[in-house]
C-alpha cells in the first residue's frame, strides 16, 4: 500500500484542478474526457508516455527509409512526430533540392549511363559509429533500384553526396557501416552481369554475378572515395541484407542471400518466387574484409568500369569468403551487440538461428568444411555452427538488441508479431501482436555495440483499416512499443505519409548537434565558401554577351536586386545569400513560370541558372512566411524581345506622390517608434544576453537592421534638405520598415530572455 | 462534491491497476510517468484528448497546402498525424505522380508556355460545397507562383486536373469555392500585363493589371471547364485574398489588396516594400460576380488567349465592381457564416474591421460614393459600410468563425496570438499565445455556413526552437487548441516536416467516403475503363517495329511476364493491372536505372513509357513489401543489343534439379496445408462475412489464389504424369505459394470477423 499512498495526493490534485479548470482554464474532467473519447486506463497511460508538451524536445530520433519517395524521414521518440524529410534522390522544391545548382550537382552524381534518376527505393539508413556506437556525425543509405549510396551531414541534415554503384544493377543489402565507419558496405540484390552490358538468360549461371561493395569513408572529408573502395564478387545468388561484425567479429560481414537456386522464371515455366524458395537452405555469406582489403592494396583486384573488384576465384584462394547454409528466404542478418553471433531469420521456417562467431572461426581455422559451392566457395556446417535455433513463429525476419544482456527482438512477418527472446538461453519470453505484417523493426541504437533499449519501433508493411481512410494508397504504420518493463507494452500507432520506410535507426537527440545557420555566403553541398557570396551593399547585375548572372541578397523583407531586366534568350543565373543570421529565418525565391524554386537558409548562397526564352514580365518573390512584409519581399523579371532597347523607369509614373506632409508624419512615427526600439534595446543589453545562444544571431540581425534604419535615414534628410519629398517620403517610410523589423527581432529576443530566466548584468 | 466522487473511484481503479499492472502488464505508475516526463496536469488532460488509441479514427481530416512542396497534406484532428501527402504540382515517386504515362498527363495540363513546371506554391485549399457547407467530394488548390488550379477528387484522394490561368502571371486569392461550387475563384497577387507580353515598368499603371478569374466546376464531371470560365480585370494593385459571399451576400465576392500605391522598387529607390505600404489604406475589391457570369454569357467579355476577360470599362458600368477603403497591407478577407458580414484585418493596423453587407448593398443601391479610383471604379466611403472596427492586437490577419454565434478568431502575427472575438457586439474576449507568428488559422467547417467550432489549427510560420533541431532548415509548426470551452487551451504542437503550409480546412471525417479499390482497369486520372486493362491469363507482349508493349499483370507474389526481352533503342511501353481486389494491397513497381517507379493500387492500370537506350540486364520488381515473397516478386527486362538474335533460354540451365522424392515431399506438404486452408474456408464461410465490406473483397482475392493453386496442381499433376519431375516439382511449388497467399488472406479474413464479432450463419 506504500506506492498507492504516494500516487493517490497527485491524482486528487489533478482530479480537483481538473474540476475547478485552475490550471487550464479548462473545466472538463479527465474522466469526461476519457468517457467521451473512449479510452481505457492503458490508453491514458500510453498517452502520458507519449506526449511531448509545447517547447519540450524527444527523446530519440529516429532516421527511417523514406523508401519509394527516395527520401530520408526523420521523427521524434516518443513522441512519433515527423521532423523532416530530408530530400536524398528525389528532387523536392520545398527545400531547393534539385532546383539549385549546388544540389543539382549532388543529383548528377547519381545519374545511371548518363541518365537522370529523380526517385531512389532507399531501404537502409546506417549512422556513422565510432567504436561500435552511434556518433552523430552523418548519416548514409541505399538506392536498391539504381544501386546508389548517399551521404547525408548530420550538421545540417543535408545530402552532400550520391555515388553509384559502377558494377551492379540491383541491390539490398546496404548501407551498414563498420564500427568506425572505414566502410559503408553495399551488396547486390538480383544477379546481372558486373559492370553492365547483355548476357543471354543462359549464361546466368556462368556469367551473372552478385557483388559485396566495400565503400571508403573519409571521415575528416565526410566523402566516400570511390577510387579506395572495392567489391568482392559473389554468386548469382540474390544476395539480401548484411551487417558488419564488431568486437568478436570485428573484420568479418555477413550477407545472406535467397535464391540460391539460381532459378530464373519466363515464359510458360512457374514465376520465380517458385524456383526461387524451394530448397530448404540458402547460403550465408561470410566475408573476411579486412584480408580482401588488404589483397586489394596488394593489387590483387581487378578493374570492372575503374573499381577495383576481388574476383571470386582470389577471394576463395586466400581465404576471404566462406559459405554457412541457413534458413530457406532469409531476411534479417545481425550481429548481436557483442559482436558473439550472427541472427539470421529464414522467412519461410518458424526458426531463428544463433550462428556462433567462435564456432565459425574454429571451423575455417580447422578447415572444416562441409564442400563447396558450385563455384568453389567452401561451405561451413550449418550444425557445426550454430549456437542455437529458437521456434519464434511465422514469418521471422530482423532482429534488433536490448540494453538487457541476450534479450533479442525479431519480427514476424506472417504472424504479424514482434518476439522477444533470449538468444544466449535460446528461449521465447515474450509476443506482442502488431497490425499489420511487420518488416524491419528497430531499437534505441539496436545495431550498435552499446542498445539503449527503452523503445522498439515496427516497421508495419499493410496498415489496412487502422486510420481514417485516404483512398486506395494508404499510409504505412510505424508502432511504438515500449520495451522498459517486463512485458512489451503498444503506446503508439503512427501513420507514416509518403514513401513506404523499410528500415530506420533510433538515435539519443543528446549525439546530434546541428548548426542553425551557415557561414556568410556558405554552399551548404560543398561546405565550403561559395564563389558567389554577395555582402549587402555589393549586390550587382553582371551581363556578358547573353549571359547574365546576378548577385542578390536576401534580407526581411526585400530581395536586391528588385527589378532584373534580361534580354529574351539570355541564360540567367542567379546568385542569392542570405544575409539574416537568426534562427529559422530562411527566405524562399520563386519566379513565376520559370521553375525556380529555392530555400536559401540564414548565411546560405545559393545559385540557379535558367534561359529567359519569352518575352515578358515575371514576378518573383520570397516564398517563407518570413516577416509582416513577407508579400512586399517582391520584384520583377523582365525579359526584353530581342532587340528591344531598354526603357529606363522614370519615376514621375508612380502615381502616389508624397509631400512634405507625408515626411513629416513618417518623420515623427519614426522617431516615436526609435523611443521604443531603445527601450527593447536596453533590456537586452543590460541582460546577460550573450549567454544565450538563440539570442545572439537575433541580436545581430536587429543591428543590422537598425543600421540599415539609420542609412535610410540619412537618405530621407537628404532628399527632405533638397525638398524632394518623393523620395524623402519613400525613405522614411523604408527607415519605419527597417526600424519594424529591428522591433520585431528584438521583442523576440526579449520574450526568450523574459522566459529562460535571464539575468541583469551586474545584479 | 458531486462531480468529485463521479470521477475519484475511476481514477481510484486506474492508480490501482496501473499499480498492478493488471490491464496493460506495464508496473509503472501514471506518477512515474508524469513525474519522469516532467508532465504537468494540464499536459496528462491536453495528452487524453488528443490520443488516438490504436485502430480508432480521427474526428476530423485538415487538407493543408504543402507550401512550395506543391503537394497537399493530409492530417487528422485531434491526433495531428499526418495520413498523407497527395501530389499535386510535384512529381512524387512513391504514389508514382509524374512516372506514369496516366499522371504525366495530369502534370502536363500544367505546363506553363511549353515549359515543365515540376513544383507549384501550393497556398488555399478549398473543399467543394453545397448550400455553403462541405460535401466531402472535392478539394481544389492554387498554385500562387505558376497561376493555376488543381482539381482532388476525394474518392480517391488523386489529382485530376490542372488548369493553367491563361492571363495571370501571379496569384493568391484562390482557390475558394462559391457555395455550390459552381465556381472557384482564383485572384492576381503582383499585376502583369494580362495574358502575357513584355510591356516596360514606366507603363506599369497603363499596362499592368490584375484580374479576378472564376473558374466554371462542372461536378458531374468533376472537372473545371475553361471555356465556361471568366475573369473580370481590376487595377494593377497588388490583390491578395477573397471569399465568396454566402445567404446574405450570396452572389458576391470580395477581394482585397495591398500595394494600392502602385509602388515600384528598382535600382536606387527604396525596395517595394517601402512605397508598397505607405499609404493608410488599401482597397477591398467587391464584385457581383453573377451580373459579370450574365454579362459575360452576354458577350460582353473580351478575349485574351481565348479566355473570357469582362473589361474594367464594363465591370463599372454595368455595376459589377465597386472599392472600399480598408486598413492598409490587409491580408485576410472573411465573410461570417451568415453572409452579413466581411471582416478584414490590415496587417499593419491593430485593427479587425467587420464591413456589413447590408449597407454595402445600400450604398451601391443608392449610388452613394465617395469617388472613383484612377481606373474609374466607384468608391464607396469606409464608414459608410462599417460595422464595426475592434482593436484585437499587432499584426492581425486573418479570421474564422466558431459553432457559436458571433464568435470569431483572428490571428495576430506581430503579436504571436489568437484573438478569440465577438464581431456583433465588437469585443474583445479572450487570447492565447502561439508559436511563433501565426499566418492563417483554420476552426472546424469554420469557412462556411455552419462552423463546428470544437478545434482550432494556429498556422504558425516559425518554428525556431519548439523541436528537437534538424538544421538550418525547421519544420513548421501547427498548433492545436482546444475551443470548447470558456478558455481556449493548447493542446498540441505538431511540426510539419516538408512544406509550409499556408492555409487548412478541417472537414468532418464522417463526410469523407473514399474507396478501396479501383474497379479492374480503371484509369484512376480519367476515371475510366483503361484501353490497356489486362485480365490474368491474357498477358502479352506486342511488338511493332521498334515499339514494343506490354500487356502485364501484378498479383502476390508474381509479375507478369517477368522477363521482357527487347532490342536496344526500342521505345517500351509498360502497361501493368493490379488484379488485387483487396485494401491497401498495393504493388509497386521499378526498373533497375530506367527512372520507372509506379505505385499500382488495387485494380489499377497504369502505363509507362520509356526508351529502352542501353543495352543490358535491368531487374524490375515491386516496390511496395506485399507479400512475404515479396523479394521475389521479381523479373528482367533484357535489352539486346541491336541485331542480335534472341536466344531461348533452355531450363536445363537451371543448376537446381528437382527429382521425384522432392516432388513427393512438396505434394504431401501440399495436401497438409490445404487442411489448414479449408478449415480456415470453413469458419468463414459458416459467419456473415458477406456483411464486413472489408472481408468480402480479401475473401474474393483468397478465392482467386485458391483457383491459382488449382491450376498450378494440374501443371504439376501433368507433368508428374509425364515423369517430367523438374516441372513437376516446380509447379507444385508454385502451388504451395497459391496456397500460402490463400492462407495469409484467409487468416486475415477470420481474424477481423473474430474481432468484430461475425455471427455463425443460421445460429
């Protein structure tokens, strides 16, 4: 009765505040809510374990396939709310990507025989470990249509690279990366012939090839290197997925592979998933990749398209690969967090196998084999290796670690339930039902050598009728399921939008640190300074024959230049940095019919090149909500006909015209509006402000700002001292503007400072 | 007390339970969990009346703008879990928009002077009406930076139609709906000269204009026509929103504007948004638009590109178009459930103005104005039509309404808040803070003649720290409240992870009647029967000199035919029919380097064509994890390199050969599985599953897999008869699979009847 006298004071005092609405204002009571909405008492409790209130953060994120969308999703444990989709191989206007020229060229590494690819089927995301674990640094997955892998910073969540795979048509079985991530492993999926070009069905056999890509990380670059990656060739087996081995293991990967019938289907002979699941064993494939690295360096490659491939027949020589007969169809193949054992599910057997590190290094020490592959590959013993295998139920496919010693998670596919289980003991201790179908499934750093447990997430592949419905194409649905207590617990069912995830990764929020903004005139896909960084004053229009390229910049709340006049014809490329410096202060640009979309983050410059090939008048404007002038942050281009000599706009055609009346309005708002803009300004500066993070870039935008106020000034006293109230007018009023904007920044900075409990300097 | 001890002995039980863990096997207490998660009591109450338990639905579906994504979102109220992204301008690959020959047509109707436009600036949905309230059948939304309106028929949740604006070069007053829908209203945003052309900025006040387009739906087609459609042409001030008018103001509509000045920024003067609010007022546009819908079926339009434009000239004097003064830089234009009012926020006044129809009405009625403007438009005097004007806070913009009679809620960007009003009485009656700076918001049905009140979606445009950060670029931020009660009261915050939406509507989930599946062949774009529906069993594959088609087919786990053999440079059309019948039995579909990714729902028929250019070996396969075999779900497309001559693949070549005991082996399997299919036949046949419209289609897919299994018995029957044991083995593996498609379906059938109570037939 201990625990029930301590709860019970809590929840009288939630029922009573409940009642009166003391707190909220809200004067409904928890049990009228839960009556009203139909929630059990385990409801609730999943509701408080999920909940994430205003302003607070999750716990994990998780980084899922974006699958077919080609893109990379990103969502928050628990929380299970999508963050962002981060655009990989598919072009998506949101975030520029495609639409300027610095991820146009990221694309064009991915183009497949010089075509352009504008999808991927990512399947596998992998986080860059170092020693085994997660350290937040980058993040890299797979193309399995177009075998691709992309590189993504972590820094600022961007894609910064893609490279193709140069000798296979078809892949699975990546990215895994090795526990400092040296490597990003790639395997093939459907046999072709290496490197391309037509062989004839019958020569499948013979000719068909499969291939373990080894792709070199620089780290210090956060580049792949093709030129010191390589690929050991394998048989046309359908090689699936992979892992690296770690501690125990730490040197050898593993691939599994279906198909090892080699069956091939056609015209009036059963399809493949006949042929292709009717003996009882497939073959694993164990790869020592530390010697085939070592054998490459040695030169003992060949070259297929310029990549450095380890024929079959070298591998099998020195010692490099070893088959273990398992499961007929597996999925899943993964290396337990000490790196002791390999799991692998074959989806049509209810086992799961435990294959022992030790036991396979003793039967290749003694030479055990039980004979070889068609194509000289000894074979180990499956019994000879095993640990254990353990009834889980129908359909087992992956498997992910608990922070718990020897508690393992596996999904069941046609049972559509996750198991979890003892792989030390070899004992079932626990099912959870899940709807529906289940693939891939993922625990806190569940492929790392240090699990975090806590959550398990299902990778659900149907979700039928679990959501309101949208038509024929549904939704996927992720799961969450807390695994902290001794029974697994549902808390969440979520609907995953566009793009079917295939697997994901879940990573403690704590290893991320992102920057909020670039370097001044930074090209976020290189990292470097872009040659087209603009400074604000330095804006020009530079024309050469029929080429134009234009330096603007963007600030709240206009674009410099406002008015671009090309000649019908000419190539224009537009450069565009971001002056602001403040947190989530992007400005977007769009021109009206010219496909021009980009997302110009705060310091970013980026470029975009089009041919202006009509006549006419084509606004453009920032596409954020980024200030109240947000709809004023406009301009115009104008493409001239050929020929046509331009007109100089004279200013007499604005029909408002200003008088000194009007100046002196503006005159005293702005002064007025001065008294309160330093009243903001003391409060900061005499505020412990620059402890303060978020406040500092805030700070600096509102002096520049305020700056820029005080030149427009000057120009409106100019122009007042000649008795031109046009122009004095229109510049006062652009001083209020900018006096606006340093207002708004500073009233933000001054609400964060009012509630982060800032101090008064000196007290 | 009373209401006290209704709720203690609930929560009484559920500390005991949690305590005891009896219901949900989870230890931990509800103050565990608060007290771990640093939940408040007003967090658990906001959690329990947004949590959606596993397998319930929302109450409400929002249909947001996906910003420059050009796509819209799908999302449910109270749960905010995002259900889908519809593509709308933007190609997206998993629902395969823009990779199928049917979706190429749909995003070519948007072409814009020849030109692809890959992306639209995606800002109002509006759901179809009728008598002014949602019917659930349509929703149409407007592309601000590439003029245009897309056409989403909520069968189906697809995108039918695009129409290009034949004489804007910019928008935002669009899409809203008049309250039959018999029109969608698209308005200018920055002026242009109409239809095109190149005309200089000194000619900006001659030449520039801006229009009001009303875009004729015809809902038996569900399909706008262009050439029933008008636009009446307004001055070249910058128009921004409008609303149609409803009872009361039926037959009008209101749009309003900023940049009334006419200002034009350019090398040397202050930018736009300098002269483009320096003015005190701007001017609400208030139209007759069924006087123009007769003058224009009148012949009183001229024509610009073919397209019906009502000259400015005719507008005034046949009293179709009159101004009234409004606080200047306004952005929201609404008009109040009953029709009697329009209110309208300047965005750069404190003000909310509420203008009355009825003296409108009276005012035009009795000719009494205050002048005209530059283009001859009559003005009718701000005070003469005001209702009344309520100081609500910084930054108003736009308004919506409540169940509750007079009740309104306004938006304050500058302030970062909702105003909660009364637009009678002109009172100010409650506000919440939001984060950060509030665009639009949106209240249940609250644009139309019957609000539902209940929720309101606060449409934030920055996000800054509310997430876990993801770099430079953040999600946007929705955020949820609660107006039920005398308070408003937060509920949730909910990043949006790819866009900014700009405006939402939120419509009863109960309205919404989508279907399932397509009937067999149907072209979901048009509608209609496809010409290249293919049944099982008529597979083909027809060449025509260089042009080869395909005739194919998708069911678990097959593609038929599963190689395609073609000659290099052969121009290859895909034309594939999902035979699935039941829900969310999606196939997709790639190949290996082609750029060909189809997302293929049951009953579909989809085409694809592309230019088979390489030779090569190119796997294709499903995209979408359907089945358990799924991976097998595989085929080749072999291209031959010009002139060479087929070769026929002999089986021989298959290294795995099958002999009698493994056909033996696989028969008896087979006979034990099909006692566990007709116990599963039994159960079902012997319930009411005819009445669950969920189980009546898998029931009809099962029985399809079951014919299957018949089929492939008799090949294989055959063969052994024949001793061709090969063939034998292998059909009678392919026998087993039908089997196993049978039993995955069947057990999915009887366990939703199980679930939802199926009684015994005749019992």
């Amino acid at each position: 009765m201990k625990s029930y006298r301590r709860v019970l004071p809590l929840l009288t005092a939630i029922v009573l505040s409940a009642l009166t609405g003391t707190q909220s204002g809200v004067a409904q009571t928890l049990q009228d809510v839960m009556k009203e909405r139909g929630l059990t008492e385990k409801d609730l409790l999943a509701a408080a374990k999920t909940y994430v209130p205003t302003g607070k953060r999750d716990d994990y994120l998780v980084f899922a396939s974006g699958g077919q969308s080609g893109q990379v999703i990103v969502y928050g444990i628990p929380s299970m709310r999508i963050l962002k989709y981060i655009g990989v191989f598919t072009p998506e206007p949101w975030q520029g990507y495609g639409f300027d020229n610095e991820s146009k060229a990221v694309l064009a590494q991915g183009k497949i025989d010089g075509k352009d690819i504008t999808f991927g089927d990512t399947h596998h995301p992998a986080l860059s470990e170092t020693n085994g674990n997660y350290d937040g640094e980058y993040l890299f997955i797979n193309d399995k249509n177009n075998p691709r892998i992309a590189v993504i910073d972590l820094k600022d969540f961007e894609t910064k690279q893609i490279v193709v795979n140069p000798i296979l048509r078809s892949e699975h079985g990546g990215a895994f990366v090795s526990p400092n991530t040296d490597y990003v492993m790639e395997s093939s999926q459907y046999p072709a012939p290496l490197g391309g070009g037509y062989v004839p069905l019958d020569k499948f056999n013979d000719s068909y090839r499969g291939a373990i890509t080894y792709w070199k990380f620089n780290r210090q670059k956060g580049r792949i290197e093709p030129e010191n990656s390589f690929a050991v060739e394998v048989p046309p087996y359908s090689q699936d997925l992979s892992d690296f081995g770690k501690l125990d293991s730490d040197g050898f990967s593993f691939t599994n592979s279906f198909c090892s019938e080699r069956y091939v289907g056609g015209p009036g002979r059963p399809p493949f998933e006949a042929g292709c699941s009717a003996s009882d064993t497939d073959f694993l494939h164990v790869v020592n990749w530390r010697k085939a690295e070592e054998l490459v360096k040695a030169g003992k490659a060949k070259q297929i398209n310029g990549f450095n491939v380890l024929p079959m027949e070298v591998a099998v020589a020195e010692g490099v690969i070893f088959l273990i007969p398992e499961p007929k169809s597996p999925h899943g193949v993964d290396v337990t967090p000490d790196g002791k054992y390999v799991v692998v599910s074959g989806k049509l057997d209810t086992h799961t196998s435990v294959f022992s590190i030790e036991k396979i290094k003793a039967a290749i020490q003694a030479g055990k084999f039980t004979g070889k592959d068609s194509y000289g590959i000894p074979i180990i013993g499956m019994q000879d290796t095993l640990h254990t295998q353990v009834a889980l139920g129908l359909g087992p496919l992956h498997t992910q670690f608990d922070a718990k010693k020897c508690i393992a998670y596996t999904s069941l596919y046609v049972d559509s339930q996750v198991a979890r289980w003892d792989y030390c003991e070899g004992k079932l201790l626990d099912k959870i039902p899940i709807h529906y179908n289940i693939g891939h499934l993922m625990t806190m750093h569940g492929d790392t050598v240090a699990p975090e447990g806590k959550y398990l997430v299902a990778l659900n592949k149907l979700t039928i009728d679990r959501f309101n419905p949208v038509g024929p194409l549904h939704p996927q649905n992720h799961q969450l399921i807390d695994i902290s207590g001794d029974k697994m617990a549902l808390l969440y069912d979520m609907p995953l939008p566009l793009g079917e995830p295939h697997y994901a990764v879940g990573i403690n929020a704590k290893l991320l640190k992102p920057i909020i903004s670039y370097k001044l005139g930074t090209n976020s896909r290189t990292g470097s300074e872009s040659p087209f960084k603009t400074r604000p004053g330095s804006e020009k229009i530079v024309k050469d024959g029929n080429r134009v390229e234009v330096f603007g910049t963007l600030i709240r709340s206009h674009i410099t230049p406002d008015i671009i006049e090309v000649e019908e014809g000419d190539e224009v490329t537009l450069h565009l940095t971001n002056l602001e410096r403040a947190e989530d202060e992007t400005h977007g640009f769009a021109i009206s019919g010219q496909n021009i979309q980009l997302s110009v983050e705060p310091g970013k410059t980026v470029s975009a090149t089009f041919v202006a090939d009509r006549a006419g008048v084509y606004p453009y404007y920032c596409t954020e909500f980024c200030s109240a002038l947000h709809l004023e942050m406009e301009g115009y281009l104008m493409v001239r006909p050929k020929g046509l000599q331009p007109v100089s706009m004279t200013e007499s055609k604005t029909v408002t015209t200003f008088t000194k009346v009007d100046y002196d309005r503006q005159y005293q708002k702005n002064v007025d509006t001065q008294k309160v803009i330093d009243e903001v300004v003391a409060f900061i500066t005499t505020r412990n402000y620059k402890d303060f993070s978020a406040v500092v870039p805030q700070v600096e935008d509102a002096t520049d700002q305020l700056n820029f106020a005080n030149d427009a000034k000057s120009k409106a006293e100019d122009y007042a001292a000649k008795g031109d109230w046009q122009n004095a007018a229109l510049w006062a009023n652009q001083w209020w503007q900018y006096q606006v904007k340093a207002a708004d920044i500073g009233m933000r900075a001054k609400g964060y400072l009012e509630q982060h409990g800032a101090k008064e300097v000196g007290k």
